[in-house]
C-alpha cells in the first residue's frame, strides 16, 4: 500500500544507486569532544580583516602599550628588540660608475638623516610595530630643516587611521585604508586628532594619497590589511609573571608581618588559661616571653620565595621571547647559564630573523624615503648628477651595524682564511660589520700615508697596539668556550 501511494506522487522507495564513502582516516585534531571543547571554543573561520577588526586591533594596542608601560621585561625585550633592528641607524651606498658622485649623494643623505633624526624615527616606528601592530609615516616637507631637501617624516599612531564615516560602504576598503580592485592601496584616512584626546573631533579626517603614507606592518595571512602586535601572543604570559611575581611577594611579606602564632594542644574541652583570639603581643628584643597556661608560640614559616620561582620566570620568559624568534639570554639580559658555543648557537636564529627584519625595513620604508628624498633632490640644482637617471635603475644598498663577536681573534683568523681562499670579499667582510668597504680602505690609506710621513711601519703601529692589551686575554678567553659567560666576563 505505501508504495503504490508514493508511486503517485512520483516518488520511489527504491534507494538510490549511489555510491557510498568510507571513512577510513582523520585528523585527531579535528575531533571535538568533551575534552576539548573548551579549548577550541574561540576558533573561528574569519577572514584575517574581521579577525583585526578595529575594535579587536584598539583592545591590543590597548593592552599591548599597558603592558610595556608597566612591565620591565616587556619594556627591555621591545627596546632590545628595536636597538638591534635598526641600531645607530642605516646607512645608504651607490653603485654606480661615478665614485666621486656616489660619495657627494651619500654625504648629502647622511646629512639630511640626520637632521631628520632618521635612526630615531625608525627606532620609534619597530617599537610601535611590536606594540601596536602597525607603524605609519606620513612623508611631509619641514621647511625649517638646515638641508636643502626639506623632505621629513610625520609618525603617526594606529589609532588616527581610521574611517569614522559608517555611511561610507566599499568592498574594496578597509579600517582606514582604501584600495583598488587589484589590491594596491589608493588611500588612506587620518584622523586630524587623535582619538585619545579629550577634544578630538573623531569625525573630521583627511584623505592622504598612498604615496605620501608609509605603512610598515607583518602580514601573517593573505588579504591582511592591518597588523596587530607582535607581541599579541604573550601579553597574557606577561600578565602570569607579573601576577606570580606579585603573589610570591605578598606571600613573604604576610609571612614577614607574623612573628610567631599561640597554639595549644589541649582537647576543645581541655583547661587552658583564656586567650583572646587574634590578638597582638608586643616583643621585646632580647627578652624571655611566658605565655599563658596550656599554650605554646610557634614561629611561622618563609615559604616564599619558592625554589621553583627561577625556573618558572626562566621558562616563561623562554616562551615570551619565543614569538620574537628571540633567545632567552637576550630577552632576560642574562646569559650566566650560558657557555660559549651554546651562546652562539642560540644567536643565530635571532641573528636570522633580524637580518628579514632589516630586508623588509628597506623594503618597505627606506627604498620608499629615499625615493621620496631623490625626488626632491632631482630639482635642487647640483645636488644630483645630470646623468644620474631615475632612482629605481641606481643600484643602493643598506648597512646596518654588524654584530660583534665574542672571539675577535678567532674571526680575524677566519677571515683572513676566507680572503687567502678567495671564498669572500672586504665588501662582504665589511659588509658584515655594517661598513662601506670603500670607506674604509681610504681610510686605511690615510693612515698608511700618515704613518709613512712619520716614520711608522704598519707593523710596528699594530705591535704597539698589542702592548697596550693585557697578555693572554685573548688566549684566555678562547680557552674558556666551556666555562658559563657570565664567569668569563667576570
């Protein structure tokens, strides 16, 4: 009866012929279950601009600037973390075929760097972009600047880019940025105050040309127009070692504020002479104390601060500095649990990651100033080669300062390997040292010619620098690669 009744409606009770699909693997971390429900409860499948919504990018920041404002460790690891990347700042070298024109374009951006305070300025700018997520520049003229490009750079914080405007709806526009249908930005909203001001006028905003805005921020996810901070993944351990910090000094000191306590091991319906509960005695200094009958004193005990309270700062420190790509001697500014090799082992992944960091530093802000800076000089007259042509066909590099060794007299040893072996150059070499290798050798000539006006051979000026080192310190120090820094600097 059923089936002549669907077969009038066309239905068939048949089933399909369809093929069926066994599964006969999965991803464990694709269960949900009891157990870590709650774990996975905030992902989601956002896209990376909803994610950095604006009002999730102003509690970061927020939180973030909190943080390094109060904790110590937060402030150092941002500080470090700038001084390293940008150093006393970068410094431009020519390519070109033109020495002497080469050396009269570096001389005259040197000088406008640092009448701008350039290394100052990007120092500020990595520091924000650890805290903030994002760091702008806005690319303006001072005309009070003592060179003749009046070129400068307007910081300018995350906050002020931003689109008050609800009506305004565009598929192609972010939080304060605009782009265009192939994604490049067209503009950018500043805020002509900041938010944070009592008076702002949030809704007053102009409409700066991306040309004129330098945007410097990492992105983690493709279609990403905005940054968040760098150091988003540990402002709660940061929050956790302030707090245990906190606890195990408010455990000492309620320990430190007893001297002792009045027990009795009488029964509840025991005699023992009355006592009021939580009452105070006064101690005199070097005097005996009776106490009344059936009870006793006892000294409480410091638990605080616990063993396990280095190791814990330790470890959490180690995953703080983690997302940095930071070791934990340079996060902590301690390396006496380090000896010589285990130092440099762990330098070079910071060393690495600073290198990219610095990569996209020219790419992102400096190949961008110093066009900016060559568009102005190109109409100054005699500041720039006729022939010169436009500056994306000059070939440039970037120095910034090199790292030191720990051993210099092994380096010279390798070094001076490499050159004989012709596996190196002095540019390469110099380079490591964030020098012009041009530079330096005329500066060597000139010190070569003064020592020969004076008599002086190269060996005998080397020889009298070596009397001046203390004997054996450098044998010491190369003999001592198992022994922890901290013993060796002592």
């Amino acid at each position: 009866m059923f089936q002549w009744i669907a077969s009038l409606f066309g239905r068939s009770t048949r089933p399909a012929n369809r093929r069926s699909t066994v599964v006969r693997a999965r991803y464990d971390a694709a269960v949900t279950n009891d157990d870590n429900r709650r774990h996975w409860s905030a992902a989601d499948g956002l896209s990376a601009n909803a994610a950095n919504s604006a009002e999730v990018r102003r509690i970061l920041r927020n939180r973030s600037r909190y943080e390094v404002a109060n904790n110590s460790y937060a402030k150092g690891i941002v500080l470090t973390l700038s001084n390293d990347v940008v150093g006393t700042g970068p410094r431009l070298q020519l390519l070109t075929d033109d020495a002497e024109a080469n050396r009269c374009i570096e001389q005259a951006f040197a000088d406008w760097s640092d009448a701008v305070s350039l290394p100052e300025k990007l120092r500020t700018m990595r520091q924000t972009r650890a805290t903030d997520g994002e760091s702008f520049a806005l690319l303006t003229s001072n005309p009070k600047l003592r060179t003749a490009v009046q070129l400068d750079l307007r910081l300018v914080e995350a906050d002020q880019i931003a689109t008050p405007d609800l009506t305004m709806k565009s598929t192609n526009a972010v939080d304060g940025i605009v782009f265009d249908r192939p994604g490049n930005p067209v503009e950018y909203h500043l805020l002509k105050e900041h938010p944070g001001e009592s008076t702002a006028r949030i809704l007053e905003y102009e409409r700066v040309p991306a040309s004129s805005m330098i945007h410097w921020f990492r992105c983690e996810r493709p279609g990403q127009a905005r940054g968040v901070p760098d150091i988003m993944p540990a402002l709660p351990l940061f929050a956790q070692l302030r707090r245990f910090t906190l606890a195990v000094i408010a455990a000492a000191e309620t320990a430190a504020d007893f001297a002792g306590i009045l027990y009795t091991d009488a029964p509840a319906s025991g005699e023992a002479d009355a006592a009021e509960p939580f009452e105070p005695i006064e101690l005199e200094k070097r005097a005996l104390v009776t106490m009344p009958g059936g009870w006793k004193m006892s000294q409480l005990q410091a638990e605080q601060p616990a063993t396990t309270y280095a190791e814990f700062k330790r470890e959490i420190l180690n995953e703080i500095a983690r997302c940095l790509n930071m070791p934990f001697n340079i996060a902590a500014g301690n390396s006496s649990g380090y000896n010589y090799a285990s130092g440099r082992l762990d330098h070079q992944t910071y060393f690495k990651s600073t290198r990219v960091e610095q990569a996209h530093l020219e790419r992102i802000v400096l190949d961008r100033i110093l066009a900016a800076w060559f568009d102005e000089a190109a109409l100054i007259p005699g500041l720039l080669p006729n022939d010169l042509g436009p500056i994306a066909s000059v070939q440039h590099l970037w120095f910034f300062d090199g790292n030191e060794h720990v051993d210099p007299a092994k380096e010279a040893n390798a070094q001076a390997t490499r050159l004989a072996n012709h596996t190196t150059t002095l540019a390469d070499e110099y380079a490591r040292r964030g020098q012009d290798w041009e530079v330096q050798l005329r500066q060597r000539a000139k010190e070569i010619a003064l020592m020969s006006e004076l008599g002086l051979s190269p060996a005998t000026a080397a020889q009298t620098a070596l009397d001046h080192v203390p004997p054996n310190s450098e044998e010491n120090d190369a003999n001592d690669e198992d022994q922890p820094a901290g013993r060796r600097a002592a």
